[in-house]
C-alpha cells in the first residue's frame, strides 16, 4: 500500500532548471530504503486534494518559476499565472494538508520546494522559511563543503561532507527552526538543512538537490536517510 508522495514538478510547477524526473525516482529510492512504499505524483494540486489517511510521507520535490513573493492584505495569494486547478480545488487541497499535519504526517521538502506550492498557506506556515525573489540567491553551481551541526541528534556520528551542488542561500525564515547543516559564503554561516516538530508532524527542509548529481553525495545521501527514517517515526 503506498504511504508516501513524492509531488514531482511538472506543469507550473517545473522550470528549465531542475531535472525533476531525475531527481524524484532518486528520492523514491531513498524513500523505499527507509521503509516507505512511495508513488511519484506528477500532478501536485490533484494529490494535495485526495491526501487521505493512509499518506504518512508527504515529498515536495517541485518549483514555481511564476509564482508571487507577496500577499495581499487579506494574507492570500494570488498566482501570477492561471492556476491549474480551480481555486476551489486548491482550497480543499490546503484544507487536507492541515487535517494531515493536525494528525501527523511527515514532510520532506527539496531545494526547489521553498519556492512552491505558494497557494497553500498550510505548506507555507509548516515549512519555516521560503525562497524570495530578488533576495534569495545561490553561488554557482560546483563543489560545496557542508557543515553538521554537533549539537543536533540526527548529525550524531556524521562527518561534514562535499556535495556537487546549488547552495541556496538567503532564505527567509518565517519561524524556529532546528539547523541541521549549514554552509558559508564569504565567511558567512548559512542554514542548508533544518529541521521542525510540529504538533504530531515533521518537517526536514534541505536546500541542496539541484539535480542527480547532488544524490551522488554519499554524506548527503546518509544525511537524508536520516531525515526520513525520523519523518517514518511521526
């Protein structure tokens, strides 16, 4: 029976930049080593709205090239472009992520994902920190040294690692977080990896996995091995 999602950006929620039907087969892959039975999903709107009881893993492994930075004064936003789904649609969606955050559920969001499902407050408010355009930025891609913090449980026994990657950097952090893994720039600590409790809910943000190449890491691939086998225990 499968108990994990892994939305994969297509449709608005691709860009040119990141090889999604690379990148989510990898991370269905790790997925099924820690215990999962994932699906890949290719249509996020229509998966978020039929999230049922039986989803204990939630994968954002999708973008939004066109989505708003911003909201109104009412706290909503409004798409850049048409959204595919009808507004109505995209409501109850956000209505079943927060029934499955308020029952626990694990959610395990990709490099890309601070910029996406911009239409769903409840993924907005869970994930703790967003990409901002104009703000937010990465060094070019390349070889990347990231630091573990010491102080946190699942870096227990883990070396710092070098990865082939995007490092983003800058991300606005909306809420507490637990930093996991960091990495500088000009001298400058910024957080990678995080991680957050919430209620009977998890969330691992990690910035990296730009495209395969970064899953070729195998600090970062124990690294989110980790990740999801403590996402298995909500």
């Amino acid at each position: 029976m499968v108990d994990a999602l892994i939305l994969t950006g297509t449709g608005r929620y691709s860009d040119p930049w990141h090889a999604y039907s690379e990148t989510s087969p990898l991370l269905a892959e790790l997925a099924r080593a820690a215990g999962f039975s994932p699906r890949i999903e290719t249509g996020a709107d229509g998966a978020l709205r039929r999230l049922d009881d039986g989803v204990r893993l939630l994968v954002i492994n999708a973008g939004d090239p066109e989505g708003p930075d911003s909201v109104d004064p009412t706290g909503t936003r409004t798409p850049a472009t048409e959204p595919e789904e009808p507004v109505a649609s995209l409501a109850e969606g956000d209505a079943a992520l927060a029934s499955a955050l308020d029952r626990g559920i694990g959610i395990l969001a990709m490099h890309s994902a601070a910029a996406s499902l911009r239409d769903y407050p409840s993924y907005e408010r869970a994930l703790g920190g967003r990409w901002v355009r104009g703000r937010s930025w990465h060094p070019d891609f390349g070889e990347a040294h990231v630091r573990l913090d010491p102080e946190h449980p699942l870096a227990a026994g883990l070396r710092d690692f070098a990865v082939d990657d995007e490092r983003y950097t800058d991300l606005r952090l909306d809420a507490e977080i637990d930093r996991l893994a960091s990495h500088e720039h000009d001298g400058l600590p910024y957080p990678l990896v995080w991680t957050r409790d919430l209620g009977r809910s998890r969330v691992v943000y990690d910035a990296l996995g730009h495209d395969p190449r970064s899953y070729a890491s195998a600090g970062h691939r124990e690294l989110l091995a980790r990740a999801l086998r403590w996402l298995r225990e909500v």
